[in-house]
C-alpha cells in the first residue's frame, strides 16, 4: 500500500519513528550532561569518536529540543537538555566581537573561531525556539544581539565566511539568504516586530527573484552579487536539498503573509529539484548536479545519497501537497519515502546512517567524509516533528 494513502497512520508512523527511535538513540548515546550540549562526532551505534563539539550544531540541537518540547509535548526531560545545551552555547559560543564560534572542546574552549555565518543563522534559530519554550530573557536578548550583528555584516559582501563551504568571489551563496529568510523572520514574528520580520522578507525574495532560476527550472546555489548568472562551474551549481529545503522556508513565510502565488512557484520549485535528483539508475536524491549538464558539478560527494536530503524532501513534498492539492506531490512523496527508509534508518541501533554511496551502500570510512564528519540531531527529528504537524493538519481537512 502506498504510504500516502492513509494520511493518519503516516502521522502516527513519523511519530513512532520520531520517539521509538530517533530521541531516546540521542537520548541514550549523546548528551553531555557533565558539560552541556550533546556529541556530534558519534558513529552509527552510539560510540562517541571525539568529545569536540561544532557549534552550529550545538544550536541546531538546542531547536531541535525546544521544538520537540514545543511542538509535541513538553516533557521536562526535553526542556532539561535544551537547557543544558542552552547554558553551553551561552556560556562559550561567541567571541568578543558577538560573533560565533565554529568549533569547541566539550569544556567549550575554541579550536576554530567565527568562520561561518552559518553558526550566527544558526544561533537566532536555537536561541528563538528556546524563548518560545522558556520565556527566557535571555535568549531573546542573545537571538536580538544575533540579529543586529549577522544583519549589519550581511550588508557587507565579503565580510564573513561561510566554513565549510567557500563562496566565489564576486558572488553570494544561496544558503545565506536561505537560512537568514527564515530565522529572521521567525524571530520576527515571534517578537511581533515588523522590521526583522521585513529583514527575512527581504532574504526570501532574494532567492525567489536572484537563485531562483524559472527559465533553467531550478535554482543555483551561487550567484553575483546583483542576482545574474555567473559563467563558471561554481555558478552552474545546483543542490536540491539546498533548493527543495528552502522552499519550505518560503512556503512558511508566504503562507504567514497569505501570499498564494508565491507559494505555487515555491511547491513548483520543488518539483523541479525532485525530478531533476532522482537517480534513474539506482534510486534515491544524489548531492549535487550541473545545472547545464556538463559533467558533475564543482561540489563534493555529488552522486552521493545523503540523509537530509530525503527528510527535506519528505517534508516539502507532504506540504507542498497541503497548499496545492497536486497528485504529483504525494506521487513523488511515495518514490522517496519507499527508498528513503530502505536505505537510511538502521533497525538494530535505532538512529538514521547520514550517507550512503551512490548505489546505496553505506561507506566504511563515514566519519571521514567532508564537509562536516558528524551526526546531527537535526534533520531528521525536526523534519519528523514538521510532518506530524502537516499530516495532522491534513487528515483534518479530509
């Protein structure tokens, strides 16, 4: 039977899923709870390979369990290791200047400095979640101290970086203004303050208008500086994960400012990057591809299968679905969710595997893959959470 066809039990599926396996297998293996935050550099059976801690996913982990403590149940032990997480991040995440760190030990002394924005994104996302869950003062505080830093270097092309990735020069990535779309506006929205809300706005048309590309049916992930194409293999780039996770990032922002046309071009975009991914050959989304089709792109592992590809494509699809009532969306829903857990949750431990080659087969040297050599508790509960929540929302409305 195809999953699709019974909306209800797919909800309670993804919750099964969700605290059958995925929480407790973080629950048990990962947190730091002498230092606070949790264990990234941890394999598939729980073994942790290093105590060193990334910061942005430190920040990631501290959403991912305010929102499970927001959005599914607020279960004291949750909002325990949020503040654990929360009292580290606090603690030692930022320099003197406000920017945020990118690496630390598991005391929270810093191996590599502010080298991402990414990390800042990052921070207004944990920080927002955690005040949505606590009231905290100060984690508004921080999100805002965040929000005037990240906005007032944004201005300002060239004067950050974006570990792990490097941008060209001459151009801007999409993932920034991907990122900063939504957790700026989500800050905004939660403080009720039209300005920030305005700020993310502004990073939402950027890709819809600048990366979004309709005549090319896909979106690259670098572009110039002013929106136009750039004539290298770098500015051929595309990575649907990247293109179809940010488009529910828009759907988001535009279904809050009821803006339906916006929304269609967002759940098309979608569909491009979906049929553009699969693999004929041996199934599954691949990483990266050419937008022209002259080869592989200039991006690594990109015929390699990754997890969080398949949950941000799960999500998009399931609420793509919810605003526009196209049969392709569940479709194609089907497709990548019979391969998606055929292939990446592991039955004997209880957590997801997070790359796989292009046939499928997981590697024997996994933590050594670039760019990040970890696991995260973040894709794969957050897109689990957002899917209870669309689910419940459509066998309401059948």
């Amino acid at each position: 039977m195809r999953p699709s066809t019974d909306l209800a039990r797919l909800r309670d599926f993804y919750l099964d899923q969700l605290l059958g396996d995925i929480v407790p297998w973080w629950m048990e293996h990962a947190i730091d709870r002498e230092h606070g935050g949790v264990c990234t550099f941890i394999e598939d059976d729980g073994t942790i390979v290093s105590t060193d801690k990334y910061m942005w996913s430190q920040l990631r982990a501290l959403y991912t369990w305010s929102l499970l403590y927001n959005r599914i149940d607020p279960r004291p032990e949750w909002l325990e290791v949020a503040r654990g997480i929360f009292d580290f991040v606090a603690a030692h995440g930022r320099n003197a200047d406000g920017d945020w760190n990118y690496w630390l030990t598991a005391e929270g002394e810093v191996v590599e400095g502010p080298t991402s924005i990414y990390s800042d994104g990052f921070a207004i996302m944990g920080m927002t979640e955690f005040a949505r869950a606590t009231g905290e003062q100060r984690a508004i505080d921080i999100a805002l101290e965040t929000y005037e830093n990240a906005r007032a270097r944004l201005a300002r092309p060239g004067s950050y970086l974006t570990a792990p990735y490097v941008v060209p020069e001459g151009a801007k990535a999409h993932g920034v203004s991907m990122i900063f779309s939504s957790v700026f506006y989500a800050l905004g929205e939660f403080l009720g303050d039209e300005e920030i809300m305005a700020a993310g706005y502004d990073h939402a048309l950027q890709v819809m208008d600048h990366f979004r590309k309709p005549e090319q049916m896909c979106l690259l992930e670098y572009v110039a500086l002013d929106g136009s194409a750039l004539d290298s293999a770098e500015g051929r780039v595309v990575v649907p994960g990247h293109a179809i996770e940010s488009m529910w990032f828009q759907m988001h922002i535009f279904e809050h400012r009821d803006e339906a046309e916006r929304i269609a071009q967002a759940a098309e975009c979608v569909r491009w990057h979906v049929g553009a991914a699969w693999d004929p050959e041996w199934g599954g989304l691949v990483l990266a591809f050419d937008s022209e089709w002259r080869g592989e792109p200039a991006w690594e592992h990109a015929m390699r299968k990754f997890w969080w590809v398949h949950t941000e494509t799960l999500y998009a699809l399931l609420l793509s679905y919810y605003h526009t009532r196209e049969q392709w969306c569940l479709d194609w829903y089907d497709r990548v969710h019979e391969w998606t857990f055929t292939h990446f949750p592991i039955a004997e431990h209880g957590e997801w595997t997070m790359r796989l080659t292009r046939e499928g087969e997981r590697p024997t040297e996994l933590l050594s893959l670039l760019p990040l050599p970890i696991k995260d508790p973040f894709h794969t509960p957050r897109a689990m959470v957002m899917m209870v929540d669309v689910l419940e929302k459509l066998t309401r409305d059948t």
